[in-house]
C-alpha cells in the first residue's frame, strides 16, 4: 500500500490467538483504504531512564507511541504490542499521543532533587512524525525546555523540524540543543519504499544546510545500515552530510527483533523479490546466524567480516571527512529551578 511500510499484520506475542481481517487474503491492495487513527493517552510519566550502556544519553521522551513513518526495520514497532496493538499495520496507522506531555515534562524539572542531564527526543518513535503537524507537541516540549533552560536532542527523519527553527535559534544561544538528521539513502526510489512517509531526500540535505546555517549542532545518522540495499552508499552519504554543514555522522547496523523480523522480512519479499534471501542472509551474517540482536555494544555494529567491512567503511569515512567528531556536549549550568524564580526576586 501507497505511504505504508508493513505489508499486513504479525501475531502479537501477548496475544493467544490471532485474528485475520479477511482483506489480508485478498491481494488487490488498490481497493483498501487504510487511513490513520489517533487515540489519546493521558500519561502518567514522560520521560525514561535510560540505562543501555551504548547509548550517548541518559533521559529519553516520546510524545508518540507509534510511527507513521512507516520503516519496516524499526526496532520500536514491538512496543506497540504493550497496548494490545500490533507491530505492523497498527503501529503506522494507529498512534497514541501524549496532550499532557509537556505539562509532565515541568513536573519532571521541577522535581526537588532533580539533576539535569540531556533529554533524547525520539528515543523510541519520531517526534516529527506526521502527527506532529497536528498536535504540535514537540514543540510545546521544546517551549519547556526554553523556559527551563534545558538541554534537549533531537532524532528525526523529517525537515518538519524547521518549523520549530525559532526554537532551536533561542535554545543554541545557551547551546542547550543537538539535532541528528536519519538519512539511509540518497536514492529517492528507495527511500519511498524503505521509509515510506519520510521527508525526500533533498528536504531533509537541505534540512540539515539550514540548521547548519544557524549555527544549530547537526550530524548525520546512516541508521541502519542493510546489507544490499544501503550498504554501498556510506562514503556517498558522508560526503552529502559534509557538503550540506554536518559536524559528523553516526551509524548503526540493522537488527530484527521479534517482530520486527516477519514484518521485515515480508517487506523485502515484496519490494526485492529477487534479492530478498541474499538481503535476509547477509543481515544473519552480521549477528551469527540470527537476524536480530539484543546483546549492548554488539545489537548495533553486529560481527564477523561483513560487519567489520561495514564498520571499517564508515570508520574510514569519519576519518576523511569528519575526524574530530565526537557527540555534543551540552550545557546543564544554565538550568532553571522554576519554583525558586519567586525566592530570587529578592537576591
């Protein structure tokens, strides 16, 4: 289907039995319509604790539970499966969002003992998906972290982001923000069936010119890297994120868990019927003879000789083109304890 990554459906782990819409056994895809349904979701926290030992950061927030996006390799679809949803179809067209998401975030800062550390924004799911031109909730995050002074990440795959660049300008003044732009390709065919509902390629270069432009901490992600579909195009790539102001590029190989793997799998049998083994088995290749990992400081650069070629490629990219690259480090000092604003009127 047009905009969607996820071919049908997969059994949901929790789930005892499964349930077939009957259209999934008809093959005329024209005739279904499938259009995106939001639900709300008053949380009771927002922001997560993140523990993995290979990850640059220690808070993450989602405003989202679900992604219209609509990558097939995304390593949040099985967290869909948590609200009796599934990880395919469902987790592109039926999206939880958060309204009192920001209201919890001041909560968050203004917590007694609190010790301010960089939050991740799109830590699970994209904050910029398409939802977000509706609810605007990233950026009412972002007006948080403003008026806090807090420092705050971004992840994104969509030059939706600019529209918030007010924002980011004020928050970079106290340099209390970092952006990391996904790229996986420059091929616009293959970005239309690898992420579906993604800004083009040529929004999200010129994206990333323009952050650069104002003097906003931009780098690139190759994320992930698929052997026989992306693999060839890492020094391409890096030499696009440094013509278009990237201070460097990050990366990550693919891994299909649980879900993820039928659903993934489904898509490359669909979209590369003649290749769809050599991709399958080259991505078991790289994590000893499964498709998936879960194991830190392995899940993402994989092992055995074609992962050491994919790494060895992109280490020797980041050498050439970006060898003092290192992630940002931003700026705690400047916080803001808002419930004392009342007691420093008089110092």
């Amino acid at each position: 289907m047009k905009g969607q990554g996820a071919v049908s459906n997969v059994k949901n782990r929790f789930e005892k039995t499964e349930i077939i819409p009957f259209w999934e056994n008809d093959y005329d895809f024209d005739e279904i319509k499938t259009k995106t349904e939001f639900k709300k979701v008053e949380a009771k926290t927002i922001v997560n604790q993140v523990k993995s030992i290979d990850l640059p950061f220690l808070q993450s927030l989602n405003p989202y539970q679900g992604c219209e996006h609509g990558c097939p390799y995304c390593y949040a679809r099985p967290t869909h499966e948590y609200w009796s949803l599934n990880a395919g179809i469902d987790f592109e067209r039926k999206i939880l969002y958060k309204p009192n998401a920001a209201e919890l975030l001041k909560k968050h800062f203004q917590k007694r003992n609190y010790l301010p550390s960089t939050i991740s924004l799109s830590g699970n799911t994209d904050c910029y998906q398409p939802a977000e031109r509706k609810f605007k909730l990233t950026r009412s995050i972002l007006e948080i972290c403003l008026a806090f002074k807090h420092p705050v990440s971004i992840i994104t795959k969509n030059a939706l982001l600019l529209r918030d660049l007010d924002l980011l300008i004020e928050l970079r003044k106290d340099n209390l923000i970092s952006v990391a732009l996904s790229i996986t390709t420059l091929n616009e065919e293959t970005r239309r069936i690898l992420e579906p509902r993604t800004s083009s390629v040529n929004n999200k270069l010129k994206c990333m010119k323009i952050l650069s432009e104002n003097n906003i901490p931009v780098f690139g992600m190759i994320a992930p890297i698929i052997p026989a579909i992306n693999s060839h195009e890492i020094f391409s790539l890096a030499k696009q994120f440094y013509l278009s102001g990237a201070f460097g590029f990050s990366h990550a190989i693919v891994r299909l868990n649980d879900a993820v793997e039928p659903i993934f799998s489904q898509w490359a049998r669909l979209h590369f019927p003649n290749k769809a083994e050599k991709i399958l088995n080259q991505i078991k290749e790289l994590h000893g003879g499964n498709l998936g990992s879960k194991v830190p400081m392995d899940r993402m650069k994989g092992s055995g000789n074609l992962a050491f070629a994919i790494n060895q490629s992109a280490k020797i990219a980041k050498q050439n083109l970006f060898p003092n690259f290192i992630y940002p480090t931003l700026n705690t000092s400047a916080f803001i304890r808002k419930q004392n604003l009342q007691l420093s009127l008089f110092d």
